[in-house]
C-alpha cells in the first residue's frame, strides 16, 4: 500500500486524500510489524527479552512516522539506536540464523522509516512553500488594486462581493485632456508614457 502511494499516475489522488491514507496506512503499518515481531518471537522460540528488540523497532518507526520530527533530527536518532541494537543482536547468544534475520528485520524497517519520514518531510516542506508563494501573490494583488483603486474601496473589495457604491453630498468632476497627446505617445516609450500618466493621476488623487 505504501508502495503505491509513490506511483506518479496515484500522486493527484495521493495529494487530495493525503490525510486519510496516513491514518490508514500508519496503524496498519504497526499492526502488521507487531504481528510480524510476535511471529518471529513466537517461530524462534526466544525469551521474553526478544520483545525488546521489537519495542526498539517500533519505537523507531514512531520517531520516524508518528512524531513530527524534522527528517535529519529523527535520523539522528534511529541510526544510532539501530546500531545498538545490531550490536546488541551479534553480542546476544541467539543463532547465527536468528541473529542474521533480526538484523535484516530492524535494518529494513529502520530504511522504510527513514524513506517515509523524508517524503513527509519534503511534502511538508512543499506545503510550506506553496503557502508562502500564495502569501506574496496575494500580497502583489493588493498592492495593484490599491495602485489602481480608492484605498477606502480595497478592504471592501475582501469583505463582500457585488457592486460597491457610496454616496457624496458633494462631488466635483474634472474632464481633462493632454494637449498634443498622440505625438506625444509616439515619441516617448511605453515606461515613459506610463511613468507620465501615472504621475498625473497620482497629481489628480492627491
């Protein structure tokens, strides 16, 4: 299941139920390694004290995928709890067979563990940038309508939709042309025209 998740063709459902498939996926992800571990204790005959190597597994595989920790601080913390308990295993006076599958087991999961802390890690990551990327458009949105717009009328424009209008008991209304205009837009360039109008309409709003 987590396999699947990683297909390119599954990412926009992936994307859109992200969520749902880490509740999903997480306790199943530990149902399965506890049945696993029991199984393993159970078919090798070990001694209680083998449980405790499945208690590290799992508490690896929390550290990674449960509790938030940034990917790099949660590697930090499962290699070398993973080398403990390697050493620990070829210290043990378990078989060669037992000792070599225990490491594998522990290895394996401490590798998935690491994988899917970083792909969290990275679509956090995504999400945060995403986020600020909208932050700055919004903001490059606001100051366009307040270039182009009354400052009174753009908190408006945010608070309801519909045509806006006020009343004034007074108002006066300027009709103004430029003189020589349209040579003079065939002289200038495209910046300079607007540099100019902009300057006398910001003359006029003042």
């Amino acid at each position: 299941l987590y396999g699947v998740t990683l297909v390119p063709s599954w990412q926009p459902f992936v994307i859109r139920y992200r969520e749902e498939i880490t509740v999903v996926l997480v306790p199943l992800a530990f149902v399965a390694l506890g049945w696993i571990g029991a199984q393993t204790v159970t078919a090798t005959g070990l001694s209680p004290d083998g449980f405790a190597a499945v208690g590290v597994v799992i508490a690896m595989l929390f550290i990674y995928l449960v509790v938030r920790l940034r990917f790099l601080y949660a590697l930090a913390l499962c290699v070398p709890l993973n080398a403990l308990l390697i050493a620990a295993l070829l210290d043990s006076q378990l078989d060669a067979l037992t000792v070599a599958a225990a490491i594998v087991f522990t290895t394996v999961n401490n590798v998935v563990g690491a994988v899917g802390s970083y792909l969290i890690d990275r679509s956090w990551r995504q999400i945060f940038l995403d986020e600020a990327s909208m932050h700055s458009e919004w903001h490059q949105v606001e100051r366009l309508l307040r270039r182009v717009l009354p400052s009174s009328i753009v908190p408006q424009l945010h608070r309801r939709s519909g045509a806006l209008a006020e009343d004034f008991a007074e108002t006066t209304v300027i009709f103004a042309d430029i003189v020589g205009f349209t040579p003079l837009a065939a002289r200038l360039s495209a910046t300079q025209l607007v540099g100019l109008l902009d300057e006398l309409f910001c003359g006029f709003d003042a």
